[in-house]
C-alpha cells in the first residue's frame, strides 16, 4: 500500500475548516543534543490531540449513515471522532476499555457522544465497537488500520513542513502506527522517520523485527494511548518502507519526559504524549552531531492529580 504526498494534500483541504494548524516551538540546540531541536504541538488540536484530523477525514471522505459512526479507543481517537461527529451533526457511539483515563472519558462526553465501556482491555472495546457496528450499520471508524485515517493523520507533517525548519529526523510515538504511517508516507525518501514505542507496547517493533504484525503484551503507563495489541496490514506495509526503525523506551524515561516538560514548558502531557521526546532525553534516540531533528508531541489528555503527583 501506499499514501501519496497529493492524497495528503487533498485531505488537509478537506479537513483545514476544521482543525487547528498547531504551532511549531524553535528550541535550538536542547535535550542534551547539539543541534536544533523543534517541536510540533499537536497536543493543541481540537479534543486534545492529533486524531481529530484522521477523524475528521474518515467522517468527511465518505457516507455516513443514520445509524451514525463507532469506534474503539483507549481515550484520545474517541475524543477525535466524537468531537468529529459533533461538529459535523452526527451520532456517535465510543467504546473504551476500562484502563481509559477518567479525563479522556470526560473529554468524550463533553463531545455528546455515547460512552460504552467495552472490556479491560482496547481489544476487548474494539471486539465490543465491531459487535455493535455489524447489529446498528454504524459506520466504524477505525484508530489506525484504516487508509482515510492514515492520510489524515499525515496533515501534521504536511504542516509541518511548511511552518517549520527544515528537518533530517522526526521522532514519532507510535500506538497502532496510524500517525506514523501518515507521517511517514509525507516525508518518505526526504526525512529519516523514526517510531518511538514504549518496551511494555511494541507492536510496530515487533512486526518490522517478524517481517509482519504479530500480538504482543501490553504493559506500559502509556498503554491508553500507545497500547495497540497489533499494527494490523495496512500500518505495517507503509512502515516497512517509510519508517527507518522504532526506539525503544521505558516507562520511567517516559515520566522523566513528562515531568521535563511540565518543568520547563509548562506543558500537560499524557505519558503517550510525551514518549517521542523521552527517546532523545533518554538516549533511545541518538542524533549525529548538528542533525536537525523534530520531536511531534501528540496527545495532552492526562489526569491532572496524577501529572502532579508525578511533578511534585
């Protein structure tokens, strides 16, 4: 499969009258590394991260049907499309798994959808959203392992481009590969585009290290939105060509991030929103000297007691 650069070009049109083009932060040389650093703020974007562009492509490039639209989330692509689906006068039903974030729920039923909790875990939700959509003729709008969702995804770095410096590396967290497959699919042959996993979620890791998906274990503070139990066909075909390979990161280095980026921005990052910069703090990442590289902090939905329990 391949996303080309004019299908992200025609998403971004269809989807500009909705979303935020977030900003690009300059930081020059940061992070322990000698060369220019940039950050892109997806977190600002409607319902608190990168996903409502991939919804909004969904829901705007096809039909949907009376019944309305479902999905399965950990918390940020329920937001996204619930909040799709309310701009756009559509019903909208989000089934999560009980490890969901309380924030990330609120955000959803702020957004008037239907909230469903769909098992323990985001296959156990997904199972549940795919019951209701073949029983309603819901149209199911997938996280990830969806083309019109990929495209979608890929605007960010669409935007980015064109708002920011000119970049060797970007550094993207992965979940189920959704973003990174849009994001890579813009830079392909141009920026070296690396995925960042936490060590307890690899699913993109482990299918590039089998040579196709394969289920892993989920076991990581960020496995509400970087929780994936398989990248799915679509995710791995894109990756295997685009992507240059996926870092590594534990759980602590994802909280070193967090707490970093409270510290010194003063920004409210859910621990998957922060697992791109913890590969360059950590070292997961290392750049060559003066390599310009660009970090896309992705998601801002966190528990705020538990962010200052974590920053205290």
């Amino acid at each position: 499969m391949t996303i080309t650069r004019a299908e992200i070009e025609t998403a971004h049109a269809r989807i500009a009258p909705y979303v935020r083009r977030t900003p690009v932060l300059h930081l020059g040389n940061a992070f322990g590394h000698d060369g220019p650093v940039s950050l892109k703020l997806e977190f600002l974007q409607h319902a608190g991260s990168f996903k409502t562009r991939g919804a909004f492509n969904a829901l705007l490039s096809q039909e949907v049907p009376s019944a309305g639209v479902a999905a399965a989330s950990g918390g940020n692509h329920g937001a996204a499309v619930a909040y799709a689906a309310s701009r756009l006068g559509v019903k909208a039903r989000i089934f999560v798994p009980e490890i969901s974030s309380p924030a990330k729920i609120a955000v959803i039923r702020s957004h008037g959808a239907e909230v469903v909790i769909g098992g323990a875990r985001y296959a156990d939700a997904q199972e549940a959203c795919d019951r209701f959509v073949a029983e309603s003729g819901a149209l199911r709008i997938h996280p990830f392992a969806a083309e019109s969702t990929m495209i979608g995804q890929g605007t960010a770095a669409l935007e980015w481009e064109q708002d920011g410096p000119a970049l060797d590396t970007v550094l993207i967290a992965v979940g189920g590969g959704g973003l990174i497959s849009g994001v890579a699919s813009w830079w392909a042959g141009r920026v070296k585009v690396v995925g960042v996993e936490p060590e307890g979620s690899r699913a993109l890791h482990a299918a590039l290290e089998a040579g196709g998906p394969v289920d892993v274990e989920i076991d990581s503070v960020a496995a509400d939105s970087l929780g994936a139990k398989n990248t799915g066909d679509l995710v791995y075909e894109v990756c295997r060509e685009s992507v240059d390979h996926v870092a590594l990161v534990t759980d602590a280095a994802i909280r070193d991030a967090q707490r970093l980026l409270w510290r010194d921005y003063r920004i409210a990052s859910e621990p998957g929103g922060a697992a791109a910069l913890a590969a360059l703090m950590s070292g997961a990442y290392t750049p060559q000297p003066g390599e310009r590289v660009g970090v896309l902090l992705c998601g801002a939905n966190v528990e705020l007691v538990r962010l200052a329990e974590l920053t205290a």
